[in-house]
C-alpha cells in the first residue's frame, strides 16, 4: 500500500467554549456521533483498499474539538488504527489530564492561536486569553507534544505580529510559529474584520523571512515556519544564502486543495479547504471516491490549465496560490491572488500538466512536483555557491 500525502481536517464539532472575533464559524449546530463518526471511517477504509493507498493523517478540530463529547473515543481509535493524529483547538483544553490522554495516543501536534500582543489578542479572543495560551504553550512542552503558535493576519494586527514575535522571544517560548491571512468569511466578515491590504504584504513577507534567518542563526526556540504558499515562494525566491532551502525543502507543495487535503464539516459537507466555503459533497451520502476523485471542481485543482494567473509562474509548484483569498476578493478561486508578489513568469514542465488519472495525481503529483523544483532549485543554489568561492578565491 502507498501512502499519499492526504490529511483530513475533520471539524467534529461547530461548538466551542469561545466565540473569537474573527472565527469562521457562525452558527453552532451540529457534532459529529461516534457512529456517524464509524461510518465515515469505513467509507475512507473502502477507499483505500480499492487504490491500494493510505490516508495517513488527520487534523481534529472544530470549534473546540473537545465540545464533542465523543472526542476521546475518536482520537482513541484513530490512534488504534495507526493514524498520524493533530489537533487544532484552544488553550483551555490544555489541562493535565488531557495533555496526559493526548500523550498515551501519540498526538503529533497541538495548535493554538495567538493573534497579536496581549491588549490585542485578548480584545479578539477573550480577556486572559493570552496568558491562558502561554500558559498552555509550557504545559504541553512539558509532556513533550509538540506544538504550534498560528497567527490570523489582518488590517487590525498586522503591525503587531513582529512585537509579539518579540515578546515570545523575551518569554523564551518553545513553539512553531506561524501566520496566515485572514479570510473574510463567518464571524469576520460580521465583524467587520478586514483582510489586510495587498500593498503591504511584501514587505510583511520580507521582514518575516528576515526574522526567520534570525531566528535559526541564533537558534531560538521559538522556530518560525511557513504556511502560506505565497510566503514560501518569495522565501524561495529570496534564499540565496540557502537558510531559506533547508527550512522549506521538507515540504513543498504549495496550496492542500485538490491534492493534498480537505475539511469535512460536522454537517458532513466537505470543503477543499476549510478556508473556501465551496462544498464539494457530503460525506454521509457520497463515496469518498466520487468526492475526492470525481467531483468536477476538485478536479481543476489538479490541472495547471486552470490557475489563468499562475500556470506559467516559476513558483507554480509551491504555491498556486490562495484560492481561499482569491475567492473571498473576487468570487472566483482562480482567479488572481492579490497577495502574490510575483511579477515574473517562467513556464515549468511538472505533473500537473500531464493528463494522469485522478488517483496517480492524488499519490504521485506532489512527489513528482517537489522532486522538478527541487532539484532544479538545487542546482541553481550549488551553481550560485560555485561561483562565489571562485570570486572569492577559494
Ligand atoms: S503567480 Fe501564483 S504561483 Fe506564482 S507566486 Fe503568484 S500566487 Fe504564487
Ligand atoms: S485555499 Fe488557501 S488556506 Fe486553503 S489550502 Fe489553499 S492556500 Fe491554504
């Protein structure tokens, strides 16, 4: 059996102890039965025993995934079955007992939010909220679980992320960081929260990709990541020094859509991505298969004829990117990413230009992807280097 390069996100619940400014939920109906939960499983066991595949992780969250009174129960099988398991959910979960739960079922990260300064984050989340998070930050470092700070980035915090880096580094976290934008979708559209304008973005990009070359040189324990596809593109496009190659090149892939991820809802609607609010199906009446494989929709995203603005783009393999964004500023997925820095275009052969079947997109188009950029990244780097030493007499 292979393994594809697939997680679920699975919401297992709309419910949540908070009710952030800005969360994308907003109506709180439904939870996700074991049975239900059962059902689902088999339908995903069906579909890898027909293409001889595993899917290999899934993300729990909800709302608070811990709303769901069968939690533990589905964390406890998917963990029997041998399931990578993450969880994204909120610091007042992180207690003894379930760090302790989350640790016997191998849990392999624990993401929390942190959306600015204190006065900031907490005017968003809820106040003590932010001490909650830091405190919840050295309560799992203590049972060794790994874990991530994610940063929501729009008009009303972007000048705050690099303080709050600051401050993190002043606390010594030992944590994942990173940001994404924020969508106007849900309870932020509500709100009123805006995403952030797309002049500013480079030079957010610039000086994010600057602290990240910091903080690996000075080994912080505090490790600044990439999440944005459009982030990791400009990293590569900067990284001439080759900080920026060791950090990316363990995960090139660019946009999850249609390729490597999708979000199932408790509802059981299923959504390329959380973030796009395009169903695509529903899993308690589908086939995974007709979903996943067939679905119209999902498949452009495994066609590089579709991407108008990106298909002929140098960073087409790691990026492709927002349709989440470009969707919530123009109503069509495809269309332009106003956060994309890049002016340039350069035409690159890769498997999304080939007519291969759904499945081998599925198992072999990431692969194929990383290893075309990859290796041509490379080569340009050790050419670079080359002719360094020589001007340099070495
Ligand atoms: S053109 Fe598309 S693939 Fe290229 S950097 Fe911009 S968003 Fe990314
Ligand atoms: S649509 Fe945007 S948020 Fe969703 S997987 Fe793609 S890049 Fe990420």
């Amino acid at each position: 059996m292979k393994t594809l390069n697939f997680s679920i996100q699975w919401h297992i619940t709309d419910r949540c102890l908070n009710r952030c400014k800005h969360c994308y939920i907003d109506t709180c109906t439904n939870d996700v039965s074991f049975e239900q939960y059962r059902y689902v499983m088999d339908k995903l066991r069906r579909f890898e025993e027909h293409h001889d595949v595993i899917i290999p992780g899934f993300c729990i969250t909800g709302g608070d995934p811990f709303c769901n009174v069968d939690f533990y129960k589905i964390v406890e099988d998917l963990s029997r079955r041998g399931k990578k398991v993450s969880i994204l959910g909120i610091p007042e979960r992180v207690t003894t007992d379930n760090m302790r739960f989350l640790s016997q079922n191998g849990i392999s990260c624990y993401q929390v939010s942190l959306d600015g300064t204190q006065m900031d984050h907490d005017s968003i989340r809820g106040d003590g909220s932010y001490l909650r998070t830091i405190e919840a930050i050295k309560t799992l470092e203590q049972y060794d679980i790994p874990r991530t700070i994610m940063f929501t980035l729009g008009e009303h915090n972007r000048k705050d992320m690099f303080q709050l880096i600051k401050e993190l580094d002043k606390e010594d976290v030992a944590a994942d960081f990173t940001f994404d934008f924020l969508v106007e979708e849900g309870k932020a559209k509500v709100n009123c929260m805006e995403m952030i304008s797309p002049e500013c973005c480079e030079s957010i990009f610039d000086e994010y990709f600057q602290q990240m070359q910091r903080h690996q040189k000075e080994k912080k324990r505090l490790r600044l990541r990439m999440k944005s596809p459009m982030m990791k593109a400009y990293a590569l496009s900067k990284s001439e020094d080759g900080i920026g190659y060791s950090t990316i090149l363990n995960r090139i892939d660019g946009c999850h859509c249609g390729i490597s991820s999708c979000a199932i809802l408790p509802n059981g609607d299923v959504y390329p991505c959380r973030r796009l609010p395009i169903c695509i199906g529903n899993i308690y009446d589908e086939d995974f298969e007709e979903i996943i494989l067939d679905n119209e929709f999902i498949k452009r995203f495994r066609r590089r004829d579709s991407y108008a603005l990106c298909e002929d783009c140098q960073h087409f393999t790691v990026c492709r990117g927002c349709p989440a964004i470009s969707y919530s500023f123009s109503g069509n997925p495809f269309g332009k990413t106003p956060y994309c820095f890049s002016k340039k275009t350069v035409p690159n052969g890769d498997a999304l230009s080939k007519d291969n079947g759904e499945i081998d997109l599925l198992l072999n188009g990431v692969g194929q992807l990383d290893t075309v950029y990859t290796r041509r990244m490379i080569s340009d780097y050790i050419k670079k280097n080359m002719q360094r030493s020589k001007e340099n007499g070495n």
